[in-house]
C-alpha cells in the first residue's frame, strides 16, 4: 500500500480535493481534524499543551482554538514547541489507522507535510495551489476570523513555489470543474503507480 502525502496552504482546497478523493473510494487522513480531536481527549496531550500554553488552552474543558491560535502564530518557537508535542501523536493515530485500510493507496491530508520537513514518510505527495487572493478570501468565507490573521498563517508556511519545486504532483483549485477531472486522472495514475 503506498502512502501519499495531500498538502498546501491555508485556503489553497486541500479538503476540497481530498473530499473528491474520498468520493473516488480512496481513504484519507485528516491530519487537522484528527489532531484536533486528540488534542481534546488525549489527556497526555492536554496536560503537555497547559503546561505550554497555560489553563487558557482549555475553556470548560474544550480546546480554545482562538486562544492557542493567537499565542502560536505570533511565535513560531512557540509554534515548534506545540508541533513537537502534537505531532508525535498524530503519526502514531494515522500509522494505526493505516494498518487498518486495504485498498492499494491512502491519503494523509496534512498542512505543514514541508515545513515540519515530513515529504520523506510518503512514497508521493500531491499539493493544492491556488492564488492567495482567493485562499484569503475563502478562509474569510469560511472561518470566523481577520484577513490580518490569514496572511500571518499564510506567512508561516513556505511559499506555494518552494513547494512546487518539492511536490511530486500538483493540483491547481481554482475551478471545481477542473479540480475534478485533475483528481479522477491522478487517481488513475495512482492506482498504475500502486
């Protein structure tokens, strides 16, 4: 079974495409989602990012999202700090949750694959792009926050070229249509490589 990295940046519609992947039969790993969900039950977890961050991380005993967000953007040894601690975890839930899939490739959607410089624990990476204009103005559509707040995230992951120049695959999301057929071809592509 081969393992393929889904990665882009905030906005660029890397669960927009992984959700087409999931439409094609292909099972995928939210990575921000699952990590989200461990750092709300694990209780490791929890008790490490208080001891990083401070009781604030955790109101009425739910992660708080904004206030975690607004330390660790604003700090990127900070940032480091938490990745180091969420991020083991993360790839002991997928690495289990791989063991139980039987189709001849998985998906591992993950925002940071570059930038926490894990492209090497994947036999391909695929990644989205799309012109940061439109990622912003999808991230404010989307989420409850600044356009402020999105270049800073968006300033804390490498450039769409530094990644171009390191994918194997690249999907260009601006028309859905057209993200649509790329897929059900890489799709294709994939299943001959698998």
């Amino acid at each position: 079974m081969k393992i393929i990295g889904l990665t882009g940046g905030i906005g660029s519609g890397k669960t927009t495409v992984a959700n087409l992947f999931l439409a094609l039969g292909v099972p995928v790993y939210n990575s921000d989602k699952e990590a989200k969900n461990l750092m709300s039950t694990s209780k490791f977890l929890i008790r490490e990012i208080k001891k990083l961050l401070g009781e604030e991380s955790y109101k009425k005993s739910k992660l708080n999202r904004n206030y975690i967000a607004g330390k660790v953007f604003k700090d990127k040894k900070l940032l480091q700090k938490l990745n180091a601690i969420v991020h083991p975890a993360v790839r002991e839930n997928f690495l289990q949750w791989v063991s139980e899939q039987s189709t001849s490739y998985v998906i591992q959607e993950t925002a940071l694959l570059y930038e926490n410089n894990t492209a090497s624990l994947y036999d391909a990476v695929i990644l989205v792009t799309a012109p940061e204009e439109l990622r912003v103005e999808r991230v404010l559509h989307r989420d409850a926050t600044s356009k402020e707040a999105i270049l800073a995230r968006i300033n804390n992951q490498l450039s769409d070229k530094e990644k171009i120049a390191k994918a194997n695959f690249i999907i260009e999301n601006i028309d859905i249509k057209e993200t649509e057929q790329k897929v059900e071809a890489l799709h294709k592509s994939l299943l001959a490589y698998s």
